[in-house]
C-alpha cells in the first residue's frame, strides 16, 4: 500500500464536508475482489514494467460499470506513472482530466481534495524535470473548471493560492498579479463570522503572495503597503507559515530602511513562526535576525533567547554565533576572517551580503574609537595598516566621527595625520559642567525671589474666595 492509499484507508484530518459514510458504507465501496486484485497486481509492476502496469490500469476502467474508488486510484497511479515515470505530461493530462470526473460522487470530498493537491504538487515541483508553462497551465486550468463546476470555492482558492505560488517560484509576476487580483475579488466577498474568519485567513495568504512579489521586484512603496495592510486583519487564523514570511519581507523592508530594531523584532517573530511550522527558512532568518541585531549596536547576544539558545550551535549557525562574538569584543580582524572562512553560509546570500559593508563600517568605528583613544597625534597610514583597509576608507571613517562629534581633532590632510584635541575637548566639558552648575543656581534663586515676593505663596490669590462670593463669617454651618 503506498502512501496515497494509506491516506485513503486511514482517513484525512481535514475538515468533514458533509459528507457521512458509515464503516459499512466504506467497506462496500472497496469494489468486487476481482477488481481490487487487478489494482494491486497492476501496482506491483509499476517500478519494473510501467507500460504493463499502465495497461492494467485502464482495464481497472473498462471492468467497473460505474464509476468507483478503485477506478479513481487506478487513475491517479495511472496519472502518476505518465507524468514522473513515462514523462508523457500530455497523456498524463488526460487521465487526469477523466479523474476530475470522478470527484462529484465516487469518493469521498476529503479523499478526492488530498489526490488533488497532491498531483498539483508533483505536478508544479519539478520532480520530472522542467515543465512547460503551457502543460502546467491546462493542469491548474482543469482543475478550476472542475471545482467551479462542483461548487467547491474553498478548493477553488488553495488550488489558485498553489498556482499564485508556482508562479512566484518561477517568476512569472505577470501571471502572478493578475491571479493575485483574481483572488482578491474572491476573497472579498463574505458576512458572516465564520466565513470573515476563513476569508481573513485567505487574505493572509494572498498577502505573503503579494509581498513576496514586490520584495523580488524592488518595490518597497508597494511592500509597504501590503505590509501594513496584512497587520490589519484581525478576524484570521493563518498558518505559521505565512506569517514567517510577512514578517521576513517585513524585516527585510525595515533594513532597507535602516530601521534596525524594527527589523530585529519581525525577524524574531519570523523566526518563531517558521519554528512554530518546522519550516527549514528559520534557519536563514535567523541569520538575518542575528546581522540585524549586531546592527543595532545592541550588547545582548540574540543566542541567550529561549526560541533561539537550541540553534546556537547549528552547523549552518556557527558562522553567525562566532561573528557576534567578535562583534561584541569589537575584533574587526577576527570578524574578517570569520566572513572569508564561510563564504557559504554567510556571504553567498545575497541579502546578507548587501548588508556585509554597513556592519564591518560598524565595527571598524568601533574599533577605531578605542584605538585612538590614548594619542593626540597619528599617521593615517598606522590607522590604515591597523585596520587593514585603505588610507582613503580610514579617512573617510575620521571625517564621519569628527562631524557626529564622537571624535574631537581634525585631519591634516597634508602631512596625512589626525590630530585629536585632547585639551580642548577638556575644556569643553569643563565649560558644559559650570554652564549646568549655573543654570541650577539661577533657577533656585528664581525660586526664593518669587516666594519672598508672595509673603510665603507662590501665587497670592491660591486660598482666596472668588469674586462676589458671599459665605458665612464663621464657616457653612
């Protein structure tokens, strides 16, 4: 028995359909002896003598006098055995046009939507190799008219969200807006709660669709849009999955914005979603979430969260756990040399890498506030050969510390030296403390003029009655 007849044996844990069949009922639908033998003779031949097993397939077919569940499996194995074995789409195509028929009565709702998706996933994964956009499309195609002609509206929808998504992978993102607008318009309509639940999920799913979408194409006004437009629907219950990636697009957006912290905190939530699912990306956000807080500039190490302590020594990890370390101990050439020792795992991401130059800039800062701190005079040349960068990129460095005032001197841009003004940034501080010494005395002698002025109140007419009152002399009683 191979897993899609297991499946059908052991019953699905989707939802019910309406559809009630008593042990007795799936026990007949089990077909004649004959039949069933026929079945599991044919599918014992599929891997040695494929053609042979296909032509007792068909004769599964022309046994049964109406249309059965045995008849159904025969043509799932049949269409199976075209489409990855025999690679004859087009053939494979038609058996599984005749299966869609068998879909109104002869299985179960449940039985039938798995074998569905389950060809549509074979169908779209590449297992046989590449596949023709236009065989793929009269896949999909007869699929919808079959469930359009059943009625079935929720299948409907996975089957265009599987689509949308085939598309997206292959990056076909003009076939994939125009479904994603298809699907809008679907989703859009709905009233009571229950269906404003499952719409709010669908819509969910468009949206990591649609976001994924404009992420690839660069189109971060329209990113944002959809991310913000995701964060408002309420009345869903999504799967992890795609909340992982809403939040990854969304962290990604925020880098480009250089809004580090908020692109921490969705990369986090990203992270514990895809872990929540057991999606393998969790390991690659987590690589985000780590570059990311090192651009923050935080001191916490992301490792010592409960959610991420179990993957700090992932081989796929380790790179990023000992680039934090050296980060935090400011050791710009250690850190160096972790990025040229794991180029796989670290710089052969694109997204990564684009982020690469701002963090070793980080770093290299830091590094150079603390080298520079016991001198008055350097050449840049030292600086340069300390760092190991060129002379002009240690210039550039100084002038950026020199304008945001972390560093007091100038450059001498003739001798190539940096001069730090060690007595003047003194005096500074010597100035800025007597300014705030004089503004707190001003302030308490402010204080004690006014409340000698006032006879002992500050304000002469707190306690007093007002204007035309008339009162007792002795008090209200």
């Amino acid at each position: 028995m191979d897993d899609d007849d297991a499946d059908y044996m052991q019953g699905s844990d989707d939802e019910d359909y309406g559809f009630d069949y008593s042990d007795g009922d799936e026990a007949n639908e089990s077909g004649s002896a004959d039949v069933e033998n026929m079945y599991y003779t044919a599918k014992s031949k599929k891997e040695d003598n494929p053609e042979e097993a296909l032509r007792e397939f068909r004769a599964i077919l022309d046994q049964e006098e109406d249309k059965g569940d045995w008849g159904f499996k025969a043509l799932k194995q049949s269409t199976k055995l075209l489409f990855l074995v025999l690679h004859r789409p087009a053939d494979a195509l038609k058996t599984y046009t005749q299966l869609l028929t068998y879909t109104k009565s002869a299985v179960t709702r449940n039985y039938s939507e798995k074998t569905i998706n389950g060809i549509l996933d074979y169908v779209g994964g590449g297992k046989s190799g590449p596949v023709e956009v236009d065989v793929l499309e009269k896949f999909y195609q007869v699929t919808k008219d079959a469930l359009e002609e059943a009625k079935n509206e929720r299948l409907s929808v996975k089957t265009n969200l599987k689509l949308a998504k085939l598309w997206l992978d292959r990056k076909e993102y003009g076939r994939l807006s125009k479904l994603i607008r298809d699907l809008h318009d679907v989703t859009g309509s709905g009233t009571d709660n229950e269906d404003q639940s499952q719409k709010g999920t669908q819509l969910l799913e468009i949206y990591a669709l649609e976001i994924q979408m404009h992420n690839e194409m660069r189109n971060f006004k329209k990113l944002k849009e959809i991310y913000n437009a995701s964060n408002s629907v309420r009345s869903a219950i999504p799967h992890p999955r795609i909340m992982g990636v809403i939040k990854e697009c969304g962290g990604k957006m925020w880098m480009g914005e250089r809004q580090w912290n908020r692109a921490s905190e969705d990369f986090f939530e990203s992270f514990r979603n895809y872990d929540e699912a057991g999606s393998p990306q969790r390991i690659q956000v987590l690589k985000y979430l780590v570059l990311a807080n090192m651009l923050t500039g935080s001191e916490v190490n992301p490792f010592d969260s409960q959610e991420t302590k179990p993957y700090k020594n992932d081989p796929q990890i380790k790179a990023m756990t000992d680039l934090v370390d050296a980060y935090q101990r400011r050791e710009v050439h250690s850190a160096e040399k972790i990025l040229r020792n794991n180029r796989s795992t670290i710089m052969d991401d694109t997204f990564i890498r684009s982020y690469i130059g701002e963090l070793l800039r980080s770093l290299r800062t830091s590094y150079l506030i603390d080298l520079i701190k016991p001198y008055t005079r350097l050449e840049l040349s030292f600086l340069a050969k300390q760092l190991n960068v060129e002379i002009v990129e240690v210039e550039e460095l100084l002038i950026g510390l020199i304008l945001e005032g972390k560093v007091e001197g100038q450059i001498d841009q003739v001798g190539m030296k940096l001069e730090l003004d060690r007595q003047q940034s003194l005096e500074k501080k010597r100035y800025s403390a007597l300014e705030k010494w004089t503004e707190a005395l001003e302030s308490v002698h402010s204080a004690v003029v006014a409340k000698t002025s006032t006879g002992g109140r500050a304000d002469p007419t707190i306690g007093l009655p007002p204007e035309g009152y008339v009162g007792f002399r002795d008090g209200p009683f």
